[in-house]
C-alpha cells in the first residue's frame, strides 16, 4: 500500500505524521519505506542522523530530475527506510514544466521496481499542489489529508479535492482519498469551530482520530526520534497509535 500524507498549507502536522505513521507500522513490525518529496526535507532530517552528509545524487532529487533508482537509506529505526529529499527540489516545478514525457510519473516508475519488498509506502508530500504532489498522487493508491484548526487552513482542502480528482480523471483512476486527518487540537473555539465545520463537509471522510497539539512531537523531533521512541506514553504517541488501529486495524 502507497500512502501519500499531503497538506497544501504548511505547519499543519504533515511531516509529523509522515514520520509517525511510518515508524508506528516500522516498530510493530512492518517492512514500510518513507519517501521525503518535500524540499525542506524535515522527515530526512529527523530519520538520518547524517543526513547533512549526504550527497544530492543520494536522495530524490537523482530519481524525479535525472530517473535513476530510488536511493533508499535505513534509519535508527528497525523495519524503515527512507528515502531522503533534497533542497534542490525546490526548483522541480520549473524543471518540469518543459518536460514532455510522463513528468508526472517519474516516482511511480521506479516505485514499482521496489514496492513489493514493502508492507506500507508513505509518501510524505510538499505543502503545495506542484509537480511532486502530483508524482505522490500518480504513484500512491491513497492519501491522508492533514488539516488543523483555521479557515485558511479549511479553505485550502477545496482545491486539494480539486487536484486529487483530476489525478484519478487523468492519471491514477485506482487512487483513494482515505480522509482528512486532524491535527494541532486544543480547548479552543478555533479548534471546536473547524473541526465542527470538517464534519459536517466531509461527514464520512474525517478520521475519528484527532491528533492533539503536544509539545513532545516538537522535542521528538528536535532529538531526531519518533514519537515512539522520545515519548511512548505521551498523548501523541497515543493518538497515532489509535491512528494506526483506524487506519490498519494494527
């Protein structure tokens, strides 16, 4: 299963949930796979202890602009690889606007040489709707919308709606939107008023699970760990951990 983690608005909890989906599945003994699209290469930074070390032909950027195999690195964490992105990518939508040849399918290619080595896929995608989202779209056969408390950041779904229908109409008619996951909850009105508003839009594609607003995501991080490892007890751990059983039944 390819999962694409997408969000066109940044700061909303999408790289979090990269990460912590894929190293749930990875520590519950699933063989599961990380793709970094996202130029700022923030699930590559916190999974790759070296990651400043590594060498731009050694991370996604070789596979979408030049087509070569995907460059898989393990990490710390038993069961997942990552494979990491690069800053760089930042210029791809120029790059590919001239492309005439399958630009959109690039990833997908090559993540059919190596997907059946792999329980679970994530792909973890930029806060944009450019040519690499639409890589992970093509290649993935569902996608997780992460979505936290603001009109802005309700608004920004319409469109993202928008693109994943084109995908299935022009590229990918298999592909799945799994639902809206959301995230950064607090006792506020902003955050009882959005998420009020989600239900009623999308009454059966919101996930029951709410992902609270939790500082041990951020200090995780900060340690280069997943929630699992930094906090096992915490209120966030817990909340992907419920995630995980919604999603997989794991």
């Amino acid at each position: 299963m390819i999962i694409s983690v997408a969000s066109q608005k940044g700061g909303v909890g999408k790289t979090t949930t990269s990460i912590s989906l894929a190293a749930g599945l990875a520590r519950k003994g699933k063989t599961t796979l990380l793709v970094d699209i996202d130029s700022q290469a923030n699930s590559s930074k916190v999974l790759i202890p070296e990651y400043p070390k590594i060498s731009r032909e050694d991370t996604i950027y070789s596979t979408i602009l030049e087509r070569k195999p995907l460059p898989i690195h393990p990490t710390s964490v038993p069961n997942l690889s990552i494979v990491p992105s690069h800053i760089l990518l930042s210029n791809t939508d120029v790059l590919l606007t001239t492309a005439l040849d399958h630009r959109e399918a690039r990833l997908k290619a090559q993540l059919d040489k190596i997907k059946a080595q792999y329980d679970f896929i994530f792909i973890d995608c930029p806060p944009a709707l450019s040519w690499l989202t639409l890589n992970a779209f093509t290649a993935s056969s569902g996608i997780i919308v992460v979505v936290s408390p603001g009109y802005f950041e309700l608004d920004s779904i319409v469109q993202m709606g928008k693109t994943i229908g084109e995908v299935q109409e022009h590229f990918n008619d298999s592909l799945e939107l799994l639902g809206f996951l959301f995230t950064m909850s607090d006792p506020t009105i902003n955050t009882s008023t959005s998420l009020r508003v989600l239900r009623q839009t999308y009454t059966d594609k919101v996930f029951k699970t709410i992902i609270p607003r939790n500082v041990d995501i951020r200090d995780a991080h900060f340690n280069k760990q997943d929630i699992f490892e930094f906090a096992p007890n915490s209120k966030s751990a817990l909340s992907y951990n419920k995630l995980l059983f919604e999603l997989f039944e794991l």
